[in-house]
C-alpha cells in the first residue's frame, strides 16, 4: 500500500461525499474523468469491450439490470420485470415496461433481446479465409448468452421468454440483458436493409423527429431480425451484423440522434477532438429525471490537473497509480479501495510458454509477496465493508484468517468469504516468495536453458511499469528475463498475435476502466474456457471445461465449493495465469456532489451518474 499510495496524487481527503446540504441550485455540467477511451457506442463489441464504453453510457442504455456499488445485480424495474417460469426451471419470463422507448420514440421491444443474443452468443458463424468459422458479429462471447437456447419473441412485442440449455437456467441468469448490454434493434434493422435511420419518423407536428423534438415511433422498416434468427438465414444476419460491427464508431463532432438512441436518463450529444463525450438528459426517458442536464465524460488521455484547475471536475475514476500524479487538492473526497477483478499474469499457451512446466517456472520467480504488499489495495468495498458482502459460515476470526494475506491466491474467488480459504488453499501456500531453484528445475523439465518473458500491458502504466520491473529484478537469477513490453496501443490481442509472451491486466486481459462482467467466481472461471473471448492465451483443458458448465447451473452450496475448488487446482497445475492481488481503483469526488458512491463494479463510479447533483 505504501508504494500504490506514492502513485496516487497528494492532497486528497479520504472518506464518502455526503449528501448535499439544503440551499442553492443545482450546477448545470459534472465532468467526469475515466481511464479508458470510448472509441464505440457498441459496448458490446470487441472494440467496446475493450475500452470504457460501459463506464460512459451505463445510464445512456439501460436493461433490465445494472451493477450495484458491490457489484451486486439491481434490478432495473424502470426498464422491466424478470421472473423465472413457474415450473420450468430453464425458462425466465421478461416483461418490458410498457412506457419504455428510445430517444427518437421507438418502443423498446424484445427485438432488442433477440439482437443482443446474436451478436453476443457467438452461435452464428461463417467460414474465413482458411476454411475455419469466423463469428458475423464482431463481439466477445457472453458466457451467460452462450447458453440461451432459444428467445420467445413475436417481433414488436414487449414480452420475451428466454429458453436455457439443459434443465435449468444458468445461475448468473439475472445478469442477462442488463445495461450496456441492447442496441436498438428498429435502427440496425433499418441499417442493414439500406434504409437511412430516422428517416420514416415524424413527430406529431410532421416535423423531422430527433431530440430536440417530442418524437413519435419511426415506421417500422428493415429486415425481420427476429425472423432471421429464428430461421437461422446467415445472409440476412450477415448484412444485419456488418451494419451491428460498423454503424456505432464514435468520430468527432455532433452525433445522429437518429442512429445514437438511448433507452436511458441520459443520451450522447457530441464528441469532442480529443475524445471526450458529453450526455446530456433525456427528454424521452420515461423514469425520474437525471439531476444534472449534462455530464461530461474525459477519456485516459485527459490532463486531470488541467481540468481541474479549469474548474470541469467533479469525478474522477480510475485505476489506482495508473494516471500520471494527479493534484485534485482539499476539495475532493477521494477513496483507494478493491474492485471484484483479479490483477494478473496472463500466460501464452503457445512458444517459449507452451509447456505448464514452463509457465511455473515463470510463477516461480515472481515475487507475489512483495508486489501485493507494496500494491494490493486494503481488500475492503468502498465503504468498508467486506467486499463480497457477509461471510458464508465459519466464525469471524476463520474469516479474517484466511483473507490476511493481500497476495491474492485464486483467479475466481475473491476475499471476504469464507469460501475463499477454501478455494485459495489450492496454492498450497507456493508461488509467494521467489524461488530460484524451483524456477530452475521447472525450465530444466521444461528442457530450456533460460526464457525470455515479453509481458505487456497499455502503457503509460506507472503501477503495471513497476511490477514488471519488480518481476524482472526478482526472475533474472534463475535466467529468466523479464521485458517490459509496455506500449500505448497495445490491445490484450497482442497475446494472441504472439508479438508478446504475458500480459499483466484484468481477467481476459483487460487494461483500462473497471472490471468486465458479472462480479461471480463462475464468469471469472468462464473466461479460461477452451475458445472463450477472454481467454486470450489459448487455454484448453477438457475437465477445466466439463467443470465450469455444470458451474454455471450449480446454485451456491457444497456442490459448487468442491467444483469451483477442483477448477482452481487444475488452473494452479497447468498455471495459465499467475493471479496477483485484487485491482485497485481510485475515485475522487467533489466535496458537495450528491450520490457519489465508488463501485467495485464494471460500471465504475458512474454507476447512478443519474443522481448526482452539485449545488452552486
């Protein structure tokens, strides 16, 4: 903690925003600093996934769920209801609300659903140049989509069941079609038919519609996106996902309200030249208003100092000593605390790194110890709180013994619960302090003399820059060098491409903003599966495999503990990734900001952007 605290800007306050005080008027703009770009509007997409774009429009596309302060699923009623089918433990019932619509006064319909299921399940597929399936829709497998067997919709309709593989729902199913997770079916539909979006819609008075104006729904257009599933017509789907890839890139200047709809409290207005992004409230949101009219959003490569000493700072969200040292002073209320990500080497199945015996020979000599005690946050929520929420069983002093150590020892379990000694003892107490000899007698069973580790990561990173040299000081006795591959382009598909051999980050990799997905051991478990997206390393284990889907419809209990154990054994012997300790984040909010409440979620700080408010 000493070394991250050094990382982290000087004069700040540490402790909550309370709420405001009566008097005054609220400000008409909060800006908002993220770590991330927000290169798409499509979150769901590759380049969306990959980048801070569920930070940003969290509130600007809303569903049927959305990420509490501790990573809790909320359930959205605004949007809609979800019930599982009396009697058909594979089967949720989803009921949109009947007020729900866009920005340009499309009703949101489970169209919607049957999109984001395509583009997200990865089931449709076409041959690529070498014969090999290629997916349509250029988007990260959703592990929960993945196991949608089939959607109930009748096109327009409002009501949807969702039909689970196997006899029973997965148990993330709450998750599913939450926020961030819908573009609007009525404008890809239009798209990939060729039609310009917007253009069959008019307003009461026969005015263009837009957002300026009281729209009206847009005539229905487009091709049958729910047909095309249904009938599996890849010709159909493939125009439908060149539009789904392509149409949402966010370039500078005002944005197409007619393409650019939001289902939510806020709606994207402008891009900036440098990449920021203003909300501003949406006159079509059918739920409590947004507090503040506009929200500027300020991407990683933001000068935070200039900002604030221009007085266009309110929030700040990023990853703990991952910014440059940023001088906020005494007017802000600032917290370093865990998310539910685990930090991590991230290993290549393939060259120097091909064998197990060769990645533990790396894991060996990496000093776990020493980087998360100089870096692991405290392990406590925002609030203090256990960050997982309350212990399951065992007794307090059980509890505070198995989470003493801040190495973290299990790739899905996190501290707080008394599970996690459990799942954690799978290390066997190995791979903290470096072991020379260890790291050498891997490499000799591994038949190599030395090895050289490329490890990336997106640079500039002055916490990632400092464990790799860590990293590199503690391996080079047991001839293992370590190289800093650090660079400001680099994407987590750089593993894949082979141009590095490691990569420290997130699960699946990722580098910027908060942590991806839903907060529970299965999905961090998921992304280690034999073709998943996240698994950008090449990891395959066949029983790895078998366990991780019966944990995805295993309800919490001693069966899933001996499952989500036995998987973590497999991942300490095969060793496809070296967990570290849990990712740290810093938010920082002005002292008289309403609602400010720092997540460990994906949603970041911007979770209930909705509710802030600062009075003048």
């Amino acid at each position: 903690m000493r070394a991250l605290a050094a990382l982290v800007a000087a004069g700040t306050a540490v402790g909550l925003v309370a709420s405001c005080s009566s008097g005054g008027s609220p400000a008409a703009g909060i800006g908002y600093v993220i770590d991330g770009a927000v290169p798409t509007y499509n979150v769901a997409s590759t380049t969306g996934a990959d980048s801070a774009a569920r930070q940003a429009f969290v509130r600007v596309q809303t569903g049927f769920s959305y990420p509490g302060p501790h990573g809790e699923t909320i359930a959205d009623t605004d949007f809609g209801t979800v019930t599982p089918v009396p009697g058909d433990p594979s089967s949720i019932q989803y009921r949109i609300n009947p007020a729900a619509r866009y920005s340009d006064g499309a009703p949101v319909v489970c169209d919607d659903m049957v999109l984001a299921w395509a583009a997200q399940s990865g089931m449709f597929t076409a041959p690529g140049a070498d014969g090999a399936p290629v997916p349509l829709f250029d988007a990260p497998v959703d592990p929960v989509m993945e196991q949608i067997a089939a959607i109930d919709c009748e096109p327009g309709s409002r009501d949807a069941v969702v039909h689970y593989k196997g006899e029973r729902a997965v148990t993330d199913w709450r998750s599913a079609f939450g926020a961030t997770s819908m573009l609007p079916s009525h404008i890809v539909a239009q798209g990939a038919a060729g039609i310009d979006p917007g253009s069959g819609a008019e307003d009461a008075d026969g005015a263009d519609g837009g957002a300026s104006a009281t729209p009206a729904a847009p005539t229905a257009a487009g091709v049958d996106i729910v047909q095309a599933v249904q009938d599996r017509d890849l010709d159909v789907l493939r125009t439908v996902a060149d539009y789904w890839n392509t149409a949402f890139t966010l370039t500078a200047g005002t944005v197409d309200p007619d393409v650019f709809v939001s289902s939510g409290p806020y709606r994207l207005d402008s891009v900036d030249e440098d990449g920021s992004i203003e909300l501003v409230a949406n006159a079509s949101w059918w739920g409590d208003e947004a507090r503040t009219e506009r929200i500027a959003i300020h991407p990683r490569n933001a000068s935070v100092n200039t900002l604030v000493s221009d007085g266009e700072v309110e929030v700040v969200d990023t990853g703990a000593g991952a910014k440059q040292a940023m001088a906020l002073g005494d007017g802000y209320a600032t917290t370093v605390h865990a998310t539910d990500d685990v930090e991590q080497l991230i290993f290549a199945d393939r060259g120097p790194l091909a064998t197990a015996e060769a990645r533990r020979a790396v894991a060996a000599c990496v000093p776990r110890g020493r980087i998360a005690a100089e870096f692991a946050p405290d392990g406590s929520a925002p609030d203090g709180s256990a960050p997982d929420g309350p212990k399951q069983g065992g007794t307090e002093s059980e509890a505070e013994a198995v989470d003493a150590s801040p190495v973290q020892n299990s790739r899905s379990t996190l501290p707080g619960r008394l599970a996690y000694g459990f799942v954690a003892g799978t290390a066997g107490g190995g791979f903290v302090e470096p072991d020379v000899a260890a790291a050498q007698a891997a490499l000799d069973k591994a038949g190599l003399e030395g090895l050289t580790v490329r490890v990336g990561y997106r640079a500039p990173d002055a916490r990632r820059a400092a464990v790799v040299a860590l990293m590199g000081e503690a391996c080079a006795p047991a001839g293992i060098r370590i190289e800093d591959a650090g660079a400001a382009a680099f994407t987590p598909q750089a593993l894949r491409d082979g141009t590095v051999d490691a990569v420290l980050g997130g699960t699946g990799g990722s580098q910027a903003g908060p942590p991806r997905g839903p907060a529970t051991p299965v999905a961090r478990l998921a992304a280690l599966t034999t073709g998943a997206s996240g698994n950008i390393g090449g990891f395959s284990h066949g029983r790895f495999d078998e366990i991780v889907g019966r944990l995805q419809v295993t309800p919490d209990g001693a069966d899933a503990l001996g499952l989500t154990r036995e998987a973590e054994q497999i991942l300490w012997d095969e060793m496809p990734t070296l967990p570290l300790y849990r990712t740290p984040r810093q938010t920082s909010f002005v002292g008289g900001l309403h609602a400010g409440a720092p997540t460990t979620s994906w949603a970041g700080a911007g979770w209930n952007m909705d509710r802030w408010m600062v009075l003048k």
